[in-house]
C-alpha cells in the first residue's frame, strides 16, 4: 500500500538518524507518529488513493482493536465511487467512544461481529453495512450511486437480498428510512453513475423504466445498451457511445468512434431508436425536455421491421 512503519524499519536494522536524514531529504513523508509514505508514491496518488493511504495510516497509528474502518472510507477501501465533495475525514466506527483527533473520527456506532470483516488487512465494514451507513450519511443519490456500483462490481460482496436485510438490521438507528429506500433503489447491470443519476431522474419523473442487462443481436455482432424499451425498440444511451463486446485492439481514438458511429448507423436501420442523455442533461430544465423527447417516443410505433434479437444477457464483466 506503500506505507512505511517505523518498528518495522527498526527491525530491519534501520537507525532514527537515518530515517529523520530520509525527511530532511523529502525523500520519506511522515503520515502519522511511527507511520512514514515515500514522497514519489504521495505525488502519484489521486485523492482516493491518497484517502485510503491516509486511513491505514490512521488505523496502524492508533492501535486500536474496537475501531474498524467505515462509511465513506470503508466505500474508498471498496473502491466505490463518491461525490468529489464528500468529507476526505478518515471515518472510523467504535462501539464504545465518540473521538475526533488530527485527520481523523471515531463514531460510536454498533458493530454486530457480522458488519466486520478485513480488506487489505485492515478492519473495515462489510460492504452491505458500509452502503446502509452511506445511506445514512450522504445525500440518497450519491449512496445510490455506489449501492449500483458495489452491485455490478463486487457480486461475491453483495447482493440485493444482503442489502435489504443490513437495512433491516438498521431500523431504529439515525436515517433507517433512508437505508431502508436505498435497498429499494438500488439495482444491479448498471455500468456508470450516469446511469444511476438517469434511473433515479426517470424515477422522479414517473416514467417507465427501459430493461437493464439487455444484449441486442444483430448480424453476427453484440450490444450492449445502457437500457432498452424492448417493445418500443428504443435504446438508452448514457453516455452517448454505443456499448460493444469490440475491444479497442490498438486501435486509434478516431477508429472507435468512427466504428461506434457506424454501429449506430446499424442499430438504426434495423429499426432501433436512439434515446441519448448526458451529464449536462441532469439540469432541470434540460432533464424536462429530455423526458418530453423520451415520453414523445414512447407514445410511437416502433418504425418499420425489427431485424434484431433482444435477449437478457448482462455485458461479461472485465478481468
């Protein structure tokens, strides 16, 4: 993790003066009492990187057998995406204290023997539990967004049946409700927080929701569309490209997109249409017109003859 302990270097024969020389250099980064980072790795890190440095260097440095890793650092650990605002507070549940101390906070929280478990070596929430406390604790969308994540990503972690019953496991405590609609919301074959943001604003809007984990056959090739409104033949796009098998193959940035294009191209003459949203369509005004356009389509015969197959067949996940 690219950490550096003091008593190991000790061990290792290495003397206080040479380690104090390492900072005077800049060469060696002091994190924490007795917990030491190489200054290269520290520039190379992003700031959830450097957020999940920052929480084993707590977790090392205050020894603490009650304490384990949780809510928005335990999601960091998972590798689950967050909102660029959220608190970079290493967070720590205890089932005995409240503390706050220099980068740092414990909060006293239960901490069942089956909320625990160990990521990297280091104690951290289960993931179940971790969403439930994410629900608790950001804004619903953003917990939303990572309950999604943590679905498509880390099936052997999580399921939906384990997170209905942590947000079971929750009632009584500080936003249960709120835990409680997260296990409704949350979903599995969604590939982007786009997605999510545009599930949740079809949600809002009362408007049908298109099938997820759909593979579209066509000539021998397969897609695979953010969504799909089987019977009306309209595709969901998210992110404006079309979802292939097609790896890039070395190919160049001007290839693919001029290969997504044509794919495009092929979906629609096989009677398919597009519906295509984008980040910027989360605004509200644009979002209304985007459900317009959507509900407009929808109220259509899908054109023409269908020359496709439409099967329930989630993208192979990357190794």
């Amino acid at each position: 993790m690219g950490l550096i302990v003091t008593a190991d270097l000790r061990r290792a024969g290495i003397t206080d003066a040479e380690v104090r020389r390492q900072l005077r250099r800049g060469e060696w980064v002091r994190l924490r009492r007795g917990v030491l980072a190489e200054a290269t790795h520290l520039a190379g890190l992003d700031a959830a990187g450097r957020h999940l440095l920052d929480t084993a260097a707590v977790v090392l440095a205050l020894g603490r057998p009650g304490a384990v890793v949780g809510r928005h650092s335990a999601a960091t650990l998972y590798g689950l995406p967050l909102p660029r605002s959220v608190d970079r507070t290493v967070a720590l549940l205890d089932p005995a204290q409240n503390r706050t101390g220099e980068g740092y906070r414990i909060h006293r929280a239960p901490l069942p023997d089956g909320d625990v478990t160990r990521l990297r070596a280091i104690p951290v929430t289960t993931l179940p539990r971790t969403l439930v406390d994410l629900a608790r604790t950001l804004p619903l969308t953003d917990a939303v967004v990572a309950a999604d994540a943590a679905l498509h990503r880390l099936p052997q972690l999580v399921t939906p049946e384990l997170l209905r019953d942590a947000a079971g496991a929750a009632a009584g405590w500080s936003r249960a409700a709120d835990a409680r609609r997260l296990a409704d919301l949350a979903v599995e074959h969604v590939e982007s927080p786009l997605e999510t943001r545009h599930r949740l604003g079809l949600i809002r809007s009362g408007v049908r929701l298109p099938r997820r984990g759909m593979r579209i056959d066509l000539d021998g090739e397969h897609f695979y569309p953010d969504g799909l409104w089987e019977e009306e033949g309209i595709v969901q796009e998210s992110d404006g490209r079309v979802k292939t098998r097609d790896p890039w193959h070395g190919r160049s940035a001007e290839q693919k997109v001029w290969e997504e294009k044509r794919r495009a191209e092929k979906l629609t003459a096989a009677g398919l249409r597009f519906w295509r949203v984008a980040a910027e369509d989360l605004e509200p005004r644009a979002w209304s017109r985007a459900v317009e356009r959507l509900v407009a389509m929808l109220a259509l015969s899908p054109p023409g003859t269908r020359r496709y197959t439409a099967v329930f067949a989630p993208r192979p996940r990357s190794r």
